[in-house]
C-alpha cells in the first residue's frame, strides 16, 4: 500500500490541486468583484482608442526677456509637465513641442482629465511676500491702507512658541489659520535681535518719496480698493506679469479676502521638496516643504522680521501663481521646514505638493486653443487589428486541435482564465496608477496570448515524453512538471526582463506596450502554476485521458510508446526449463 502513495507525488501537487484551483477562483471573483465596485467594468482607454482632449499651449516671455523662449526651456517644460500629468508614466498623457513656441498635451477622456488639465499650464511660481494691508475680497470704498479694522479676524492669526522654545534642543511648532489655511513651521530661538520691518502701505508715499514712486504708490492703492476677488478671472489677473521685486496686489484663493503684498523675501526655487501628508494630530491633510540651506537662512530671517511688526504686518502669505494660499501671522522666527495646512484634501494637497515638487515652469504659458479629439482612426485600427487577432487565434486553436486535440480543452481553459485576468487588472489599474488601454497597449496583450499558449506547450511536450519513455499518464505529468517549470520561468523571466528594460528606456505610448507585455508575462506564471498544472492533474485521473484515448491527445500508441520496462523483462526472461 505504501507504494502507490508515494507514486502519487507531494501533498498539493497531484494529491490536493483542488486547493491551487480554488485560490485562483477566489482570485478572479475578488477582482471581478472589484471591477464593478470601482463602477470601472471596462479598461479605460487612451487617447487614440477613446479620444480626449488636446491643449496648445503657447508660450509668453516676461518683458524683456524674450531670449527666454529657447529649446532648453521648452525642453524642461516638456519634461515637467509629463511628469505632472504622467506621474507612473503609464496614463498615456502625450506633451510634445511643436515649432518654437507650442507645446501640444494630449490628455485622454477620464476622470482625471480635468485635474492634469489644470496642472499642465500651471507655472508654479511660488514666493512668499510680506502682507502690507489686507481686507476683504470685494470691491471697498477708499478703504485705509494702514487701517488694521479692515482685515477679517479670520485672517490675522498669531503663531506663538511654546514653552520649550527657550531651550536650544527643543524644536515645538507654531501653528496659524487663516481663511480656512494654516502654515508651521519649526521654531527656532532667535538670541539675535532683528530690526524692526518698516515696510508699511504708506511708505512710498512720505514727503521724501520721488513724485513717480507716490504716483506708483497711488495708482496700487487704487488697483487694490477696485480688485474684486469674487471672480476667478480676476483672481488670476490680480498681480499678472509682477517680478518678485514689485509690490503687488492678490487675492486669496477662494477670494475671501484681498492683500497688498512687499517684495518676496523666499521664492520657490527655496523649496526642497514637498509631498502631501497627515497631521497625526488631526487627522486633517497638510503639505509639507523642506527649504535648502539658502532658502531656510532666508525663510529665518525674514520670519525674525516679520515677529517684530503689528497686525497685519507680521503676516506673510504664500503666494502661487499669483493667488494667495495661506498668509499667516507669525510672533517668533522659523526655520528649515513649513507645513500649508487647512482645507485641504487628499486631492488639493497632493496636487499642491506635485507641482511644487516638479518645480516650477521656466516659462509661462496661455491656451491658444482646447480641442476635442475623436477615436475614430483609432476605433478603425483596433477594429482591424482585432480582426487580425481573431484570425490569429482561430488558427491556433484549430493547430491545437488537430495536434493536442483533447490538450487543447485544457489550453483554452487556461488561455480564458488568463484573458479574465487580465481583463479585469486593467480595468482596476484605470482608476488605481491611471492607466489606459492604446493600441500599443493591445499589441502587447496579444504578443503576451502567444508567450502564455507556448507555456502550456512546453508542459506538454514534457508529459508526452515521459509517456514515450513507457510510464502511464499520472507519473508522467507529475514527472514532466519539474522540468517544464524550469524551462517556463526561464522563458517568462526573459520576457518580463525585457519587457521591464524596454519600459524604463521608452517614453509615451511604447511605455504602455511593455507594460501591459510584463504584466501578461506574470500572469502567465499565475495561471501555469494556479490552473493549468491543477487541471492537468485531475485530467490524467479520468478515463478519457488515463487510458489514453486516441482522441485525448496522449495515445501510447500514436506517440510511439515504448513497452514499460517490466514488460520487456517478463518477455524476455525464460519461462521454458527445456529452452534454459
């Protein structure tokens, strides 16, 4: 009795593959499951399959700096606006220039489309100003610009230290809210006193002041009693084509409340790196930036001034792009880090952080025209390729049929599972990395049908060996699994290799034909180990296939069995005294 158990092979192999076919079940109900949960029961597709949207972008030079527009920086916006909108580099969102002075986006249908658009253009100028006067974002009748009753409670918030921060270790925070936003930022003890700040609205209007600069001083006084806030548009144009050196007026971003802002003290290019996280206090989302050496001595230094001033003027707001998104008060100087925290959500943070971490654009840029692009080319050569597929693939099952014939069930079982697969992880990666099905993409999945159909081959070959050698059939497809194992991760490691290097090296829509090749290739590996090996195991218990049926695809006789070893012993081996 011992004997035929250990013929049978190792416990989940031959003698429990009901366990592996299970997980895989679980498996595609899970993610079929998951489809429709996430309201994604189809892949979302590029640009060229589904259409979507193209930008022209047209790039504008400040005054007098009209060399600015030259191929390295329309090079480097290029770059960062893929990185942007392309963040994983597989959503498909193609930017390319075009003569001098264009850059053309192609962002595809979905529903991130209306997010990248805004990234695209955006220029991510970051400074940080000192606040001369605030009040609130409509339109107010001469208001006074040294008036501090004008400025919203809200707006005007004080950063205090804690009590630690006499102590040259300690390193507490100070926090401050201002329409619905905060910024903190590490304290640290200033024994240095600083100058008082004398910047004040009035100061370009004193009796020493040249009769432009009052002329200059007038004319932004006005600007800022006219500003209205209440507009996007207007929000936009408030300090439009400003330096960082002049003295402008802007609006807060959700336009509560209007500023008239001194020359930025930090610019972005201060900024390390930023990335969305959450304040494990509560729980709310904040941005957090990390200066460089230079930017955090300044960021002290003009914190240390500001500490020193009166409402409003010990504000500083975080101006980006021209839109106020914070504009803090401060009582003692900060340094190193800072954190934009308040409305935010998971969205509207890590948006903030990805354009400030991907720099700002060394150029800004104006839509010259949005346009709607259709799919019908793209339509008519899925249509034809698919043809061709289908094609292809009836003239492989009819080759598996006339050469494997009762194999080729078990291949196109596993060649089905294989599709749902697939079919259901890209639908799942739309909404998950943005990833998006083109036609590159679909000559992959179907490259990727022949790598799979040539894994379960190799397995076969191996078990109709082993059948030639003389074993029957269940010995002979536990026997042949080790070998063909072998032989189909070497071959799908090649693969997925280069798949992987082919993706790293590419850029654009190739990207998506080596990912979606190197992500067929392991699941290829899933559906050989989880179903085709478990199949063929139950498979050989049957009669149909166990007794070698002609029409089984394992017949003895048509693969030219050799007789078993112990049968030829009996045949030869005397059995008449007289003939010994």
């Amino acid at each position: 009795m011992a004997a035929p158990k250990k013929g049978r092979g190792p416990a989940g192999g031959q003698g429990r593959p009901g366990r592996s076919l299970a997980l895989i079940l679980i498996a595609m109900v899970a993610l079929t499951g998951g489809m429709f949960l996430a309201d994604q029961p189809t892949p979302r597709l590029g640009i060229d399959l589904a259409g979507g949207t193209s930008i022209t972008l047209e790039a504008k030079a400040e005054p007098g700096q009209e060399s600015a527009i030259n191929k390295t920086n329309m090079d480097t916006a290029v770059q960062i606006m893929e990185r942007r909108v392309n963040g994983l580099g597989v959503s498909e969102a193609e930017v390319q220039t075009q003569g001098d002075r264009n850059i053309i986006v192609n962002i595809p249908k979905g529903t991130n489309s209306a997010q990248a658009r805004e990234q695209v253009g955006t220029t991510a100028k970051l400074y940080f100003r000192p606040v001369l006067t605030v009040a609130q974002g409509t339109p107010t009748p001469a208001p006074s610009a040294s008036s501090s009753d004008k400025a919203s409670p809200s707006a005007t918030p004080s950063a205090s230290a804690s009590d630690k921060a006499s102590s040259p270790s300690a390193k507490p925070t100070a926090s401050a809210t201002t329409q619905g936003r905060a910024v903190t930022g590490a304290l640290k003890a200033d024994s240095t006193p600083t100058p008082k700040a004398s910047t004040t609205p009035e100061a370009s209007s004193t009796p020493t002041a040249s009769a432009e600069e009052q002329a200059a001083a007038a004319d932004l006084q006005k600007k800022f009693e006219a500003l209205d806030c209440s507009s996007k548009a207007s929000r936009s144009k408030a300090s439009q084509g400003a330096k960082a050196t002049d003295t402008v007026v802007a609006c807060e971003q959700d336009g509560s409340a209007k500023y008239v802002l001194g020359p930025a003290e930090v610019d972005g290019t201060d900024v390390d790196s930023a990335k969305a996280a959450i304040n494990q206090q509560n729980g709310q989302w904040i941005v957090q930036m990390e200066f460089t050496g230079g930017g955090a001595k300044k960021f002290h230094t003009t914190t240390g001034k500001l500490a020193q001033q009166q409402s409003p003027q010990n504000q500083f707001a975080i101006a980006l792009d021209g839109e106020v998104v914070s504009a803090p008060s401060v009582s003692t100087a900060l340094s190193a880090n800072a954190e934009i925290s308040g409305s935010f959500n998971q969205q509207s943070a890590e948006e903030l952080a990805n354009v400030l971490s991907y720099g700002a654009l060394p150029l800004s840029f104006q839509e010259q025209s949005v346009t709607t692009v259709t799919a019908a080319l793209g339509g008519e050569q899925l249509r034809a390729g698919l043809i061709a597929g289908a094609i292809g693939l009836a003239l492989v099952v009819i080759y598996l049929v006339a050469y494997y014939r009762g194999l080729a069930f078990i291949a196109l079982l596993s060649l089905l599972v294989s599709g749902i697969l697939t079919y259901t992880i890209m639908s799942l990666l739309g909404p998950a990395i943005g990833f998006a099905l083109n036609l590159p993409a679909v000559c992959g999945a179907i490259v990727a049908i022949g790598i799979t159909a040539d894994s379960f081959i190799v397995y076969f070959e191996r078990i109709r060996d082993e059948i030639r050698e003389g074993r029957t059939l269940r010995p002979a497809v536990e026997r042949a699994w080790p070998r063909a194992r072998r032989t189909i991760l070497v071959s799908d490691f090649v693969s997925f290799l280069a798949a992987a290097v082919l993706f790293v090296v590419t850029v654009g829509k190739v990207q998506g034909f080596a990912f979606t090749l190197g992500l067929t290739t392991l699941l290829d590996v899933v559906v050989v180990f989880l179903f085709t090996k478990p199949v063929m195991t139950l498979m050989a218990r049957t009669k149909f296939f166990a007794s070698g049926h002609p029409w089984s695809g394992l017949d003895p006789k048509r693969l030219g069995a050799k007789p078993p070893l112990r049968r030829s012993r009996r045949v030869n081996a005397p059995t008449d005294p007289k003939e010994a």
